[in-house]
C-alpha cells in the first residue's frame, strides 16, 4: 500500500520578464476567461486565454498558437488594444509580465456555444469560462492582470 501524497503540479514564474499576449473575446457581455488558481486549487482570479511570446515570434501568432493549443479553437486576426506591466506574486515566488492585450474573435461561430473549455498547460488542469461583465463590475470576478479591468472600463 502507497501512503506518499499525489504530487501536486504547481506553476512558479520564471525569474525573468516575460512577454505574454493575451486574447478579449466577448460573447455578448461575457468575456472569456481562464480560471487562475492558488496551489490549494482555490479561485485567485481570471485571466483572458494567451500565453508567453516565443524568441522570434510575433505577439498576434503567439496568440494564436496558444488559443489552438489551450483551447483547440483558430481566432480572427488579433487587434491590438493596450499593454499593461504586471508585477505579481504567485505561490510566494514574484512575478513580471509585459502584456500584450489583443481584441480577437473566433473564426468558428459555433466556439461561442461552448459553456466551459477545458484543458490541460503541462500538468496542469485548467478551464475556461464566460464571466459576465455585472460579476466584474460587481467585484464577485477578479480580472487579473491587475489594471485589466480598468483598461477594458468595466472595473468596479
């Protein structure tokens, strides 16, 4: 019998400044967002689909090489809205981010019937969801990075 503990993945950021783009779709008032979770697996925020920029690689191919990979779904060519710097702590360990924030859409209108959008970044089980902007608004939704929500004008 095996009394050792499951391993628990967990996600540290690198000691480097990462350049990550991030995608805005909307479903009406909803956003589509990536559940962020502490290492207990409770709720710390959401954050839009996107993911770290590749030496060489431009920030809207980026985008959409990882809306394919996280959630097997091509986007529309991704318009650029803002850029935010997100100093940050996770798991104790800080984090620095320059965000590339895209406006996009799906190419398949059938993508925007999809309640959850489930998938695995490594080890890690993640999921998707269309967060309502009154949630936001209301504070019940944590947009991070944080300034996101301000950015987009639907910060509490």
């Amino acid at each position: 019998m095996n009394d050792a503990l499951p391993i628990v993945p967990t996600w540290r950021p690198p000691p480097i400044v990462r350049p990550i783009a991030i995608g805005i779709v909307w479903r009406g008032s909803e956003l589509l967002m990536i559940a962020v979770r502490d290492d207990a697996g409770a709720l710390i925020g959401w954050r839009p689909p996107g993911g770290t920029i590749e030496f060489g690689e431009r920030a809207a191919d980026a985008l959409k090489r990882e809306f394919l990979e996280e959630l097997n779904e091509p986007i529309a060519d991704p318009e650029l809205l803002s850029v935010l710097e997100n100093l940050y702590t996770h798991g104790g360990m800080p984090g620095h981010e320059i965000v590339l924030v895209f406006k996009t859409a799906f190419v398949d209108a059938a993508a925007y019937a999809r309640e959850r959008f489930e998938f695995n970044e490594g080890l890690l089980a993640q999921e998707g969801r269309w967060i309502d902007r009154s949630r936001i608004t209301a504070g019940e939704a944590r947009l991070l990075p944080l300034g996101l929500a301000q950015m987009l004008a639907i910060g509490p």
